[in-house]
C-alpha cells in the first residue's frame, strides 16, 4: 500500500474527541534516577493539556497545563511555579516539542519529530510491509547510511512509522535527528474500546541525546470521552517563580 493510502487510513481511523479524561500510572527513568507514580490526564483538544501528578503517598506533588502559547506548573514539594514558554518542556525532554506535536503524540495520532504532517509531506515517504505491519520511512535505510557515512547530516531527520493493518492504528513511531544526534522513540500498545473507538492504554517513550536516556512509561486505567472537564490552575501564595 502507497504511503499517502495508509496515511489516509490512519487519518480516518484517528481517536476522534473533544475532551479526553485519563488516569494512569507511570514510571519515568533519567540514568539512576527512577521515579514512579501515578495522576490524571485531562486534554481539551487543541486548547490544552492539564495533568495532576500524585506519587505514593497518595497527595498531589505537581500540577501542569500546556496551552499552545504557554507552559506553566506549580511544585507543591518545594513550594514552587513556573509560567513561561516551551523551553522548559524542550530542556526537560531534549526535544524541540510544541503543544499540537504533544497533543498528537498523547492522541495516538500521525506526527513527525518537529511538525504534525500533512498530504505534502508523506508524498516522500516509503512504504513496505514488515511482518504484519505497514512502515512508512521518511528515506530508504541506504541513503539514510550513505548521508551519515559522508557526513550530510544537516537537517537530517529520519522518520519510520509502523502501523497495525487490521484497525490502522500506530504501534511504533522513531525519529532520529542526524544533524543534533538525538531521537525519540514511541510505541503503543494495549489498545481497548472506549466508547467505540480504539486507544492505546500504554504508551512508552524512549528519548536520547548524546548524554542521556530518558524512559518514560504511561499506562492508562480509565479512559472517558466528551465529559465536561474542569482544568483548574492557580498559584498559592508564598509559592516562589521559577526563571525561564
């Protein structure tokens, strides 16, 4: 199948909301550092993100909303708050990320490292089957070999997605960017009807720069679609800003 059919496939098939409620557990690994714990996901489709994480203890640690303009969390632990831009978000994750990639990654839908994709830009792509699945790759793993064996890496940024025939969901999707020597890794799984649509309950990241490895691991216990969502924010008084 042409990568523009499966693309379409998949556009067709996407987890379609207004309003998405989600409780999970997570894990998150930096290194040595392991944390686990668990919260709440709210998204308001292309307004924002609100997450409320709580570890063991059972009492809200960190509260986040990501509007398209705008990052800003509060630090109960040690009485802090950041309001400010993405750069936060993109020093944490190594990552050049903007509210709609996040949203689509969170979504189960098709993105590419630094961009959400359109009809344009998958007429480059290749396409084969691997197995049971259809791959789309952004170039052919030769050339992809030949330009980092000469080292043309400039703006190079290599994409394979691999989607599920069977219901057209994506399973798997890695981008490697050549140039900075960073990737991101995504792959979905465990996918259950909510609402007579299907969405991955578990969801794990691999990020990696020259220096560090991040693995983050999302499981999903309770999905709720097009409720009516509070996403409420304010900073307590005494709280000390974060710089940008």
């Amino acid at each position: 199948m042409r990568a523009s059919k499966v693309f379409d496939n998949v556009n067709y098939r996407k987890f379609r909301y207004q309003s998405l409620s989600l409780k999970f557990s997570a894990t998150y690994e930096k290194g040595e550092e392991s944390q686990s714990f668990s919260g709440t996901l709210r998204i308001k489709r292309d307004s924002a993100i609100w997450v409320s994480i709580v570890p063991a203890l059972g009492i809200e640690a960190v509260r986040l909303i990501i509007t398209p303009d705008s990052v800003k969390f509060i630090n109960r632990i040690n009485s802090t708050y950041y309001l400010g831009n993405y750069n936060y978000i993109r020093n944490l994750t190594k990552m050049d990320l903007d509210y709609n990639l996040l949203q689509s990654v969170l979504s189960n839908e098709m993105f590419f490292y630094t961009r959400t994709p359109d009809d344009e830009d998958i007429k480059g792509f290749k396409s084969y089957k691997d197995s049971n699945l259809y791959v789309l790759q952004s170039l052919k793993e030769r050339k992809l070999h030949r330009k980092v064996k000469k080292k043309k890496t400039d703006n190079l940024i290599f994409i394979e997605v691999a989607v599920l025939p069977e219901i057209f969901k994506i399973v798997h999707v890695y981008a490697n960017d050549h140039e900075y020597q960073k990737s991101m890794d995504v792959i979905y799984s465990d996918f259950e009807n909510v609402e007579d649509q299907l969405f991955p309950m578990s969801t794990k990241f691999t990020i990696k720069d020259k220096e560090t490895v991040i693995k983050f691991n999302l499981s999903y216990t309770k999905a709720t679609l097009n409720k009516k969502l509070e996403y409420p924010f304010s900073v307590p008084e005494k709280y000390l800003k974060m710089p940008e």
